[in-house]
C-alpha cells in the first residue's frame, strides 16, 4: 500500500470556550447570534486531525480537509495545513447556511465523490454547536462505507483498521476493512501544538475553494434547520460564600452551614 | 391507526428493560395519546421471550426481531433491521433513547429512511397546527434552548435519559406480540467485534453525593485527596462517587466513564461538591439538577459560584485536610 489516503472532515464552529456573554439568541429571526465569539475549527475534528496525523506519521500517504459552510474563514481553518494536513477543500457557498444535517452529510458525500480515492474518513463524534452526532454516520450510509464511532485508538494494518472505541460499560475493540469511516471522540486527545512558524509558513499553501455547482449539488434539494423557540437559560443560584480567616475555621463553616442546608431540606434524614 | 413505535433497549447487567426504556415507553405513551395513535415496541437481539411479555405490559403492541446473530450489539444490523420495520408498518414516530446503542443506531436510521433526526431532545411536544414533533434541545454547550420541528415521517428523535419519569401504567389486556423473521443481509456484519474489555460500571446518575473534580486540581494525585473525601462522607451517605469535568479526563487524569456535562453523564445527586471546576456551561448542564451545589475554587470569578448554594474560595490542597478532619471529628463524635 502507497501510504494511506485520509479525508478529515471538519467543520468550522464558534469559539465553545469563548465567554458565554457574547452569544444571544434573536427570537424573531431564530437565529443565534455568534458574532461575538471567534469561529475556531470544531475541537472534536482536530482530534480527528490528529488521528490522521499519527496514521501517516507510521504509514505515510496524504491528509485532505474537507469543510463546508456558507461563512468558512480560510485563516482559521488553514491551521489544518499548519499541523500537517497536505490539501485544504473548502466547499463553500451561500446556499449552504443552515443545513440540517442529512444535507450537510449530503454535501459532503458529493465533494468527497469529487475528490475521488480514499481509505479512511475521519471525523470529530459531534460538533461543539449544535451536538447533534450525526453527520459522520449519515455520511458512511450515504457513501455506503463501514463506520465507527467514538474512537479512541485507530490503528492500520494491511487493509484494516483497528479501532477501539468507547462503549456501555467500558471500550470495544472492532475491526473492519477500509474504506471506513471512523468519528473520534475526545479520549483520543487534543490536536498537536501548532507553532506560529508554522502557521505562517502555511500561509502560502494553496487552499481549494468549490461551490455547490462546483460539486454538483442541486441547491433545491437541500434542507435548512427548522427552529421554533430559541432561548438562553437563566441558572442563577444565592451563592453563600463561606468565611474563615484559617483553614480550620473555613472547614468549620463549611460544614455548620452544610448541615443547615441538609437540614432544611431534609429534615431529620442528614446531620443529626 | 398510525403507530408510535419505541426501540427497547436491554439493561446489560439485569436483563431487564433498560430505565431509559421504560422513560421513553412514557413519552411514547403520552404521545401516541396527544397524537391519537397507538403505542408500539420493538426490540431486537436473542432470546427475547421473557423480555417482550414485560413490554407488552405497556404497548398495544410489541414486535421482535429475534436472531442469534442480533446477540451481539451491531448498531449496522439494527438500523438494518429497524430500516425494515419501519418500512413494513409506516410508523408515525420513532424513539430511541439517546445512550450509547440509541446514538450509534439513530444516524444510520435516519439515512436509510432519508428523514430528519433530532437527537438527545430533552423535551418533546406535538405541534397543534402541523402535528409534528417540537424537539427541544440543548445546543451551544447548553448555552441555549433551541426547539427545533422537521418535516416527514416518521418523526425520529433520540431522548436524552432522565428527563421523563418511567411508564406506570399497564394494560388491562396485554400488547400482542408479532414475531418479524427479516433476513439480515450480511453487508451488515462487516465490522467484527474482537474483544470487549469492561471498566468498572460507575453508576453516577444514582449517586446521592457526588464528589467532582476539574482542571484546578492540578494532576491525577488531586483526586486521591477526593477519595479521601468520599470516604468520609460515606459513613453519611448511601452512596459517594467521585466524578470529573472535561479536562481531567482530556489529560487522562480519570477515566471518561467519570465525566460529568454535556457530553459526559447528567447528575443530580442531593450533594454536588464541585472542587477546583471553573464551571464551563458544558460541565453545569450536567450538574445543575443537584440539590446542593458546594463550590471549591480559588478564583473569585469562576462561574461554579454563580450556580453553587455554597462557595469556598480557596485553594482546595490548602482547605480540603482540615475539611476531612472537621467531619471525622463530627461523625466520630456520633
């Protein structure tokens, strides 16, 4: 085998770490605002970068990003190419805001049709925006490939892959041939450290850029997330902070007060 | 009549219907009496006897794929042989619960049938105008509440467990049993399982006390002073677990099984002591039913405090000793 052929695909997603203030939500248009927050590659889909990474780093052969979205910020996601990845396709057009997910799984089947051979398609298990899990199996189903989710170790070895993943009651260990698809979930570990000397060398590595036309999808036959009610839930409970000007004394504060609220709300069961 | 058709998940350990089942059996029936259907059951696997007459305590009617090659969870065979069912009875809805198996079998489903799937909905309801399903979902880390409608049928959705008390009512006639011998086509056996290697089983969800730790516990030996704690408030209470936000288990201080928030295990002990935990919204959705709601942090700015009932701001290697002594001295003195 002449190294491994990866498509990793990732999508583009609000910063999930950045301050929770700067998102609200328009309940007229249905919409949730995200202006305020950095979009950063989905955490999960670096993971699955990061999984490529090593694959090739033991058998070689070439990583391909994939990413689709009516907004995508070649920028950030050029941090792929930074960490590793050989080639960047970005599928990107107007008529893609706000997919479901079957269509968004959709769009992904016919740019990987256009990108042609591979022998794995990896994954991040869910995104960080809407948690919804379901685009990298409704992908395997649609391309007709195996697929694993929830790995957390993938390993390669003539024409199969290994892979074990978190299950019920502990992890699994499963086997199949490639062409696989595998989703990665966060036990496999973080995306490598990406130095900003890389990331300034990969500023002159091309990008492709296609439309919808570019990959023949007909726009008619995709279809938007229907929202009905959006809002942002208020969680706000009467904090006592507790007072002592040692240790002992915090403890000994912490449990009379401890054992006031035990009492109140369970009378007679705790503390007596 | 139109079916509202619910897959029966087995509780590995008890061989019983599994408590996320017999939650969703609770929402099929509230549903299929909101929609004016009948309240339907599949389940799928091997010797299914036992199991399919407890079923159809609750449903009008309980269908079975029995099949040793089913025995072994394969979410490919089941979305196969759930692709098949649907196909042959046109349900209006289909549930499955949002666990492992449930999340792993919906997305495949939902491609073979070409219908929309909202998953982990923590509330549903039916639309008065359209008779669709309204999905209620936790979305940008539980950030917001989105409710979210699809058209087509049937209606797939996943249902976060917990979020519904389990069915009580039996009928007065039991439901009828329908055996389905579907051929499985061998496609969908080509991912072999090769070994299955058990972690211990830690039942969160039913802890009374739950210990937690996060990134500010600096390392794995953070949680050794945990286990200290829990060993302490054990003499008290039922049962204490230690349990974790992402990061320790990201780090791999501790395993996954133990992580509490969005993506891990949602708690709702009668005591939550959350220590050195910053409280991302990820890690508070998992958390914020607890009862009580104890904070050790030592950044006045960290967002547990604004959800905790108590708060100690402290570094928990400075507070935690005297915390465990103080206790010792109390419980002792019983």
């Amino acid at each position: 085998m002449q190294g491994l052929k990866i498509i990793v695909c990732a999508k583009q997603v609000p910063d999930p770490e950045a301050p929770t203030s700067e998102l609200e939500v328009d309940n007229i248009q249905m919409k949730v605002i995200t202006r305020g927050l950095p979009p950063v590659i989905n955490p999960l889909d670096e993971a699955a970068l990061e999984a490529a990474l090593q694959l090739t780093e033991i058998h070689g052969g070439k990583i391909t990003v994939l990413s689709v979205g009516d907004e995508l910020s070649a920028p950030v996601l050029r941090k792929t190419l930074a960490a590793g990845a050989n080639e960047l396709v970005l599928v990107q057009d107007e008529c893609f805001k706000d997919l479901n997910e079957y269509s968004i799984a959709f769009v992904l089947s016919k740019a990987i049709q256009k990108i042609g051979e591979y022998d794995l398609i990896l994954t991040g298990r869910e995104g960080a925006d809407w948690h919804s899990g379901q685009v990298g199996l409704i992908l395997a189903e649609l391309l007709g490939i195996p697929a694993v989710s929830l790995a957390k170790r993938i390993e390669v070895s003539d024409g199969e892959v290994t892979i074990t993943r978190i299950a019920s009651n502990g992890l699994e260990v499963v086997k199949t041939a490639l062409p696989a698809l595998i989703t990665v979930t966060s036990e496999f570990g973080e995306l490598r450290y990406v130095s900003l000397g890389a990331l300034k060398s990969a500023r002159t590595k091309p990008i492709i850029f296609w439309s919808a036309k570019d990959i023949n999808v007909d726009p008619t036959i995709l279809k938007k997330r229907k929202i009905i009610s959006l809002f942002k839930p208020m969680r706000d409970r009467k904090c006592t902070i507790i007072r002592g000007e040692t240790p002992e004394e915090i403890s000994k504060n912490l449990v009379n007060e401890l054992l006031k609220v035990l009492k109140t709300f369970y009378p007679g069961r705790y503390g007596e | 009549m139109k079916e509202v058709l619910v897959l029966i998940e087995v509780d590995d350990e008890t061989g019983n219907i599994s408590s996320a089942s017999l939650e969703l059996l609770e929402i099929g029936r509230r549903l299929s009496y909101e929609t004016g259907n009948t309240l339907s059951a599949v389940i799928v696997g091997y010797n299914l006897q036992e199991l399919s007459a407890e079923v159809a305590k609750y449903a009008s009617k309980v269908y079975i794929i029995d099949n040793p090659a089913l025995n072994e969870f394969n979410p490919e065979a089941y979305a196969h042989v759930l692709e098949k069912i649907c196909k042959q009875i046109s349900p209006s809805h289909v549930l499955l619960s949002h666990t492992y198996k449930g999340a792993d079998i919906a997305p495949r489903l939902a491609a073979k049938l070409k219908v929309p799937l909202t998953t982990d909905c923590i509330e549903l309801g039916v639309n008065k105008e359209t008779g669709l399903l309204e999905r209620k979902k936790q979305v940008f880390g539980g950030n917001v509440i989105a409710t979210l409608i699809c058209e087509g049928e049937p209606q797939l959705v996943t249902v976060r467990p917990k979020t519904s008390s389990r069915i009580k009512e039996t009928l007065i006639t039991p439901g009828e049993i329908i055996h389905l011998n579907f051929e499985i086509d061998r496609s969908c056996f080509r991912i072999k399982l090769l070994e299955r290697i058990a972690e211990e089983v830690i039942r969160l969800e039913d802890a009374d006390v739950i210990i937690a730790g996060g990134r500010g516990l600096g390392g794995p030996e953070g949680f050794k002073e945990l286990e200290k704690l829990k060993d302490v408030l054990s003499k008290v209470f039922k049962m204490v677990e230690v349990g974790a936000s992402r990061p320790p288990v990201d780090k791999g201080w501790i395993p996954s099984t133990r992580q509490i928030g969005i993506s891990g295990k949602k708690v709702s002990p009668i005591l939550y002591i959350a220590v050195g935990i910053s409280g991302a919204t990820q890690h508070i959705v998992g958390m914020e039913g607890s009862r009580i709601i104890v904070a050790i942090n030592s950044d006045p700015k960290a967002p547990i405090f604004s959800v905790s009932d108590i708060g100690v701001l402290a570094d928990y290697r400075e507070v935690l000793p005297s915390i465990i002594k103080e206790l010792e001295g109390l419980l002792c003195k019983d």
